[in-house]
C-alpha cells in the first residue's frame, strides 16, 4: 500500500527531522544551551513541523482533488454515442470505474500483468471471463470505448498516485533542508513554532464549521437537483408516497411527517409525564441514598444504544402489544410493529432526557424561594405545583422541546418497530413510517444516486435537519427569553 | 373523672390539635404528589429491569450452542486417494465429499445404539449444519495423519435442532417446516437420552464470523467486532487529537469576536443533529465526492469522529474550565509564554477529565447504527476477517450495531437469538468502557 508507505516515509522523516534539527542547534552553539534564543526541542520541533505539515496537507488535498480531476478527464472521452437513451453518462461512468478496479483486482491476483492490461483488446467474452478469475463481475457489456476510457482512468490514476508521492516527498524534502537552514543561535524557534501550533488549533476548531457545512452543502445541492427532477409542490402537497424503482414515482412527504409527529406525540406522553415527575421527586423528596441510586440508573437508559431499543421494540414489545390487542386480545392490532410499539419504545428512551435535564432546572430554583413558600404555610406539593414548576416551566419547555427534537430525529426504532407502510391514519396501533425510516430505506436499495428515488432522501434529510434545527433554536429562543434571573 | 368527659365533647369545631377538613385533604395531596413520583421512578427502573431483562433472557442462549459427538471412521481410500498423505492432494476431495461420511456415522451411531427409526442415511443431513462437513475437511486437511483413525467429532447441529433444545423449537412449530421433521426430533429425543447430544459454549459466536442467511447456527460477531475495532481507532485517533485542540483554541485563545461566535453556535447546533444526517453526510461527501470505498470502516470511523466531536469538545472545554486560573497566572508568572502554560500545566491537569469525556464519546460511538446504514456497512456479509492494518481500514466489514440490525431483519427466528447475544456482547463493552471512564474520574478528580 503505497500511501501508508507514504505516510510512514514522512512520519519517519519528521522524525529524524526532531533529533537532526535539535541536535544542530545544540551543536551550533557548542552545547552552550544558553546561547540559544529558544529551548533546544523548539529547533527540533520547527523541522518537525515544516516536513510533515505542508507535505500531509498537500497529500490530503490532493487525496480529494485527483479523483475529481480523473473523473473530468475521462468523462470527456465519453461522447454521445455511448450514451444511448436508457443510459446517461452516471451510468457509464460507473461501468468504466468497476472495469477499472476490475482490472486493479486482476493485476493484484496475478491473473493479468499491467502491460496485458494496458493494451487489452476489446473482446468482451475475454475480459469477462478473464475478470471473472479475479473475482469481479461485470454488469453490462463492455464497449470499446468504455474499455479505452478505464484504461485512460487507470492510467492517469497511476500516474496521479506517483506524481502525489514525488510532490509530498519533495515538499517534505524542501521543508526539512529550509528549517535547518533556519537553524542557529539567533533563530526565534519558540515564537515559530508557537505560531504554527496557535494555526492548527485554529484549523482544528474549524473543523466544526467544515462539518455544518459539509452537511448543509451535501443536502443543499442533491436536494436542489431532486427538485428539478420532481415538483417541490408534489413532494410537499401530496398524501401518497408509493417509490416505485420503475418510475412514476408518486413521492409526498406529509405521510411522513404524520408518522414522525404521531410516533413523536406517543413517545412524549410516555416520557415527559414520568420523566418530569421523576426529576421532582429525585429534586425534592428523595433521600441522598435513593438519589445516588435512582438517578444513574435512570440514566442508564440514556446509555444504552438505539439499536437496543430497536430490537426490543421489535421482539419484545411489539409481540407483547400483540397478545394485548391484537387478534387473541382486543383485535385492534394487525401486526406487531406499529406506532404504539415505537412510541413506547421511543418514550422510555426519552425519560432520562427529560428527567435529567427537568432535574438541573429544578435544582436552578432558588431555595429562598421554597423558603418562602413554606413560611406561608404551604406544604411540599404547593410549593412545587405554585412555586418552583412555574419558575423552572421555560427550562421545563426547553427540556420537552430538546426530547421532541431528539424523538423526530430518532432512526433504529422506528426502522425496526414501527413498519414501513406510509399512510395517515388516526389509529396507532396500525403501522405507519416516518421521515428517518425512509431515509434508510430510500438510500441502502440499489438505486443509482440519479434517480428521483434515491434523490428524495436528501430532500427528506433537509426536511428533518430544518426541523430538528428549528426546534433546537426555538427551545434555546424560550429558555433565554423566559428564564427568570435569580440572584 | 367526669371534668375529663366534659373536655372530651367541648373539643370546637376548630383547633390546633385536631386536623381539620381541607387540612386532610391538603395532606392527601401532599401524599398523592409524593406517590406519582415514587410511581414515575419506578416505572422508569421498572423499563430498566424489563429491557436488560430480556436482553439476558434472551441473548444468554445464544452463547451455548448444540453437538452432537459422533465416532467417525475417517477412510483413507475416500478421503486421500492417492495414499500420499498430501493436504494439497486431499483437498481436492471436496465438502461434497464430507458430508455422506457425516451422515453415514451418524447413520451407524444410531443403529449402534439401537435407535429404531424411518429416516434414511442421506436425510440426516437435516440435523447437522451444512458446515459441518466443512469443519470436518478443515481439521483433516490440518491433520493428515487423522486419517484411519476413528476419531470422535463435535457435528454442530442446525439451528433447527439447537431451537428444539433452547425450546425455540417444538413439534408444533416445525409442522410447516421443510428442512426437518418430527422424526428427526424423535432421533435427536433418543440421541439425548445417550448423551450423545450436548449444548456447549459457544466459543465460536464471539470468534467467528457472520454466515449466509441458512446457517445462523454458524454466525458469530467476531468479524463485525474487529470492523467496529478499526471504526474506533479511527475515532479515537482523530476526534481526540482534533477535539482536544478545538476546546483549548475556544477555552484559552479565541478573542471575542464573530467567528468564535460562530463556532460555538455550530458545535452546539452539531450535538443536536440528528445522527442519520450524518450519515447522508458520509455517504454524499466521503463516498459520492471523494469516493471513498463503501461499507469500509474508515468511512465509518469518519462519519463518527464528526459526531463525537462534539461531544469530546464540550467535555474538554468542562476540564479546561475546571483547571483554576490562579495555575495558568503562576506559569506566566515564571515566565512561560501562554503556549506553554496551556501546553505544559493546564492541559496535564484537565488530562483525566478529557480521557473520561472521551472514552464516554467513543462509546456513543461504538452504539450507533443510523450512520452505518447509509455508508453501506448493512447488509455486508462480513465472512473474512481483515488481512493487515491496510485492509483492516479499506476493505469492506461490518460493525457490531450494524451487524445486530442485520440479523434482527433476517427471517429465521435463531437470527433473533444471536441478535440478542450481539446485545449483550456489544453492552459488555459498553458497560465497560463507562466503568473506565467513571474509574479515571473518581481516581483522578481533583477538586481546586
């Protein structure tokens, strides 16, 4: 594996680069340490950091830009004539890459060499059988042409691979021979290196920024081109969502966005009741023991991954639901996976989140408050109910709304427990979907990433980003406008 | 006497002894208040209970799985023709070539046991997995000189047989079953009753790898949990050190300006998004725009870095924090530069808080599915353990979450059984990791 050789090649040099450069500083000053602007591993640490910095930014970008560049290259050799009516050019791009790997596979297991592989004729019985040792199989039939553009594909890969690892390693080269260069006495070595390490903590923190980005420009841009491909007033309007791979995809949201509010509601009623209730009692009456016991116990539950309440929805509740009231019991329910079970689900995985943040609000109360209540004569419940819920009731609010958000967004338990029929129905113990379960279903078919079938997922993921987004800043918006400030 | 009587029936209507009316009542309230929390918390430990119940109940027995020990007569004239003794050469005798041995020693135990029964030889096959015969091939072909001997064989048992002993499987529910008949059961009854058949641990479900959708008595979680392995050091590896480095710039560097503002509202806005929309990230900028190779664990290991982040950054700003600035002033004091007050006296001591902050996101991390289904880490059946270092990150593999996700959608009942088992291997290390991490913060917690 070339790259990690790569990497390994200039680690190893930013390695030598730390005790060269130290060493030639001490040495420079005859091991006179004082002599030396700054501490002698800051002279070891400016070559460190001159070699490996450029070099594996420059390898990083290069790592992302080649396969676009690639890509262009060869998508220009493809003219019309390939790309008959059923076919567009995704498609044929597709072919030209998975013969390409093909034939990388081919190589690496000894069936071809990479000069036979270079000047293969077209003759599709023998590429496929030839690939076929390989342990490749090739979809459609290979063209000439398809076969000339992986070649070119491989080619320039090739050569993009050591073209990348001659420029790192010069890059890295010329770092090293300019930083001992710099290397003397008089060289401000701490203030250097200081400077660079102020700019990786910079970029570091950047990071998240890149990473909103990248989220909102990865919905933005494929939803966009959903929409050019099915009308925005469609998807938004209509009441049935039926994808069929074939085409003639009928693909409204709102069933959806019924499945994940009604799913959601459910969930809520379980958990902000006996979430809340749980957070006053471990505030307010329990014991120092039962609350060092009660409280990480409950959230243990928040610990615990979604898979696992997928799984229990799916085999434990669900079936249980379903001798309640399915056909052997109150014969409401048809199948095991339903609204009713995910919700359920759903709600216990909410308890801790409400009950632990509710908890942090009630404690947030003044006691001078409780205090005064009590020299009224209240008792305990009169000042919680008068006193201290309508104080903590913004915190409250926010707490519920952060639980909404984190239920709406909420995948594995939907995806196992509540079915996949999308419809709209008041009734929850029939199945229903939601926006997230979709999502999954839409993106892990074979779809080709073209197709208004898989595109809708990105819209689907915008939708669901917009509104987990918005419910976050609109609880932030309550807590910061309504909270009381105490002291 | 009778003054006593007499101040009995004064008491008035009103008094500070005697509780009145809507006292009482007001008490009641104050008891049932307190009742509805007692019952919230209990309905809540009451959910625990039952959820790691039947975690237990269910998954316990997919860690002991049925043999059945049969003496096998291993003939060399079938088995190595050429009499050489070669493993290359005898490897031409296929697993084909195996299983009528299997079947035909099973066939002679149970009439050497005089179990009277209808079922022919070659209809045994419905009692031992199919890759059983290839177990069979493996340990001969690693020992030649097994040939000629009679050697006592642990045949793993189908699914189907290892259902019947766990009681996933009775008469009743193999009535519309094709691959096994009560006959076979009856065999099986009367093989016990021998104790020729017997449930042992199952070594090879935390060892082995995932097998095809007709041998879930095969499965195991060993390659899913080295795909979730590599998933992590690429976590770790990269959320740590870029973690790390985020919080100090906010906590000790950042001047008050726009882009710190904006920065901090992203990370906040991160921690909230949903984790499937990290998912449609990787998939659209690690493996449509840089494609990255799918269900690879690097891809993973990406897309979970960016979740953890912020969960690492905001524990680390937490210990930053909690370091006391009277610490930072004496280093300056002594005259070193800011960089190194942070680098060589802060950071040391907000260390243990970090780690704990850490270890608790990576095992967010090492639970989350939604991400990996979108990378195509699902539905990848995970049979090969990795080769190397480089393949271990490149090559596709599945992760443990996604590989229990896996096998709850797949038909067979005995899947739900080594789903649940995943369970309880994939809580173990859970547990684990938060014992750790809760261990750090007690032992290293230092209150200024």
């Amino acid at each position: 594996m070339p790259l990690f050789w790569l990497i390994g090649i200039v680690a190893l040099m930013a390695a030598a680069g730390y005790v060269l450069g130290r060493g030639r500083a001490v040495s420079g000053v005859d091991g006179d340490r004082r002599r030396l602007h700054s501490l002698p591993s800051y002279y070891g640490m400016n070559v460190t950091l001159k070699v490996a910095v450029p070099a594996l930014t420059l390898m990083i970008v290069w790592l992302i830009a080649q396969p676009i560049f690639v890509e262009m290259r060869v998508t220009g050799m493809i003219d019309g004539a390939a790309i008959s009516d059923s076919r567009n050019a995704d498609l044929v791009m597709s072919d030209v890459r998975r013969l390409a790997f093909g034939l990388d596979r081919a190589i690496d297991q000894g069936v071809l060499t990479s000069s036979e592989a270079a000047q293969l004729q077209v003759d599709p019985g023998a590429i496929r059988s030839t690939l076929g040792q390989a342990g490749v199989a090739l979809g459609s039939e290979v063209t000439e042409q398809v076969l000339r553009a992986a070649q070119q594909y491989r080619l320039l890969a090739t050569r993009g691979a050591w073209a990348m690892s001659v420029a790192v390693l010069l890059l890295a080269g010329g770092g090293f021979l300019l930083a001992m260069r710099q290397t003397d006495a008089e060289f401000r070595a701490r203030n250097v290196v200081e400077r660079a390490v102020h700019l990786i903590l910079i970029s570091a923190a950047c990071i998240a920024i890149l990473t909103t980005l990248g989220i909102v420009l990865s919905l933005v841009f494929n939803t966009v081109e959903f929409f050019r491909i099915y009308p925005a007033s469609e998807f938004f309007l209509s009441t049935t969502w039926r994808p069929s791979f074939g085409g003639g995809s009928q693909l409204g949201i709102l069933p959806l966005i019924w499945g994940t509010l009604y799913i959601s509601l459910i969930a809520l009623i379980v958990a902000v009741p006996i979430g809340l209730f749980a957070a006053i009692y471990l505030a307010e009456y329990a014991s120092k023991e039962v609350r060092g016991i009660a409280k990480p116990a409950l959230e243990i539950l928040a610990g615990i991954p979604t898979i696992v309440y997928g799984l229990f929805a799916l085999l434990t509740v669900g079936p249980l639901l379903m001798r309640i009231f399915g056909d052997g019991g109150l014969g409401w329910m048809q199948a095991s996976t339903a609204v009713m079970t995910a919700g359920l689900v759903m709600g216990i995985m909410l308890i801790p989140f409400v009950s632990s943040l509710s908890d942090d609000v009630i404690n947030a109360v003044p006691q001078s408050m409780r205090d005064g209540s009590y020299g009224l004569g209240a008792t305990q419940s009169e000042t919680i109910r008068q006193v201290i819920l309508p104080a903590a009731l913004p915190g409250i609010v926010g707490a519920v709304l952060l639980a909404a958000s984190r239920a709406i967004g909420e995948t594995m338990i939907v995806v196992l427990g509540a079915g996949a029929a999308a419809r709209i129905s008041g009734n929850p113990f029939e199945s229903m979907t939601t926006v997230t379960a979709k999502i999954v279903s839409q993106l892990t078919g074979d779809a080709d990433f073209g197709s208004p079938e898989a595109l809708v997922a990105f819209a689907l993921g915008m939708t669901l980003f917009v509104l987990t987004l918005g419910l976050n800043v609109f609880a932030l918006y309550i807590v910061r406008t309504y909270r009381e400030q105490y002291e | 006497m009778t003054d006593a009587t007499q101040a009995g029936s004064m008491v008035p209507a009103k008094s500070i002894i005697s509780v009145d009316d809507r006292t009482k009542k007001r008490h009641a309230a104050e008891k049932r208040f307190q009742a509805y929390g007692i019952a919230a918390i209990a309905t809540g430990v009451f959910f625990l209970i039952f959820l790691l119940g039947s975690i237990l109940f269910n998954g316990v027995t997919a860690f002991q799985q049925t043999f059945i020990q049969v003496p096998i007569y291993l003939n060399p004239m079938t088995l190595d023709p050429e009499g050489n003794r070669d493993p290359a050469e005898m490897a031409k005798v296929s697993t084909f070539g195996y299983a009528p041995i299997l079947e035909n020693s099973m066939a002679s135990m149970i009439e050497a046991q005089g179990i009277e029964t209808d079922v022919e030889p070659d209809g045994l096959d419905a009692l031992f997995s199919s890759s059983a015969a290839a177990q069979l091939r493996n340990r001969v072909l690693s020992n030649p000189d097994l040939l000629g001997q009679t050697i006592d064989f642990n045949i793993l048992a189908t699914s189907r047989v290892d259902g019947y002993f766990k009681g996933r499987v009775s008469r009743e529910s193999i009535a519309r079953d094709r691959s096994i008949d009560a006959e076979h059961l009856d065999i099986v009854d009367a093989l016990r009753e021998e104790g020729s058949v017997v449930k042992r641990f199952n070594l090879a479900f935390i060892t082995g790898s995932d097998a095809s959708e007709s041998r879930p008595e095969q499965a195991g979680m060993g390659v899913a949990m080295m795909g979730s392995l590599y998933m992590m050091l690429v976590v770790l590896g990269l959320s740590l050190p870029i973690g790390v480095f985020a919080s100090i710039y906010l906590e000790e560097f950042a001047p008050k300006n726009r882009l710190t503002d904006i920065i901090e509202v992203n990370i906040s806005n991160l921690a909230a998004v949903p984790s499937i929309v990290f998912g449609i990230l990787g998939l659209a900028v690690f493996i449509q725009f840089m494609e990255f190779p799918q269900s690879a664990p690097l891809v993973g290991g990406l897309v979970l870095t960016l979740m953890t982040l912020p969960t690492i950054i905001i524990a680390t700003r937490a210990a930053l924090q909690s370091v006391p600035p009277s610490i930072r002033d004496a280093a300056l004091g002594v005259g070193a530069s800011k960089m190194q007050s942070v680098f060589h006296h802060v950071l040391p001591l907000a260390m243990p808080g970090i780690l704990t902050g850490t270890i608790i996101g990576l095992a967010q991390a090492l639970g989350e599915t939604a991400p990996l289904l979108l990378i195509g880490m699902v539905g990848y059946v995970a049979t090969n353990y990795p080769d190397g270092i480089a393949s271990g990150f490149m090559d596709p593999n599945s992760a443990m979450p996604a590989q229990i996700y896996e096998w709850a959608k797949r038909a067979d009942p005995a899947y739900y059984e080594r789903a649940w088992g995943g369970i309880i291997i994939l809580l173990v290390f859970l547990f684990a990791m938060n014992a750790i991490a809760i261990l750090l913060r007690r032992k290293f917690e230092r209150r200024w």
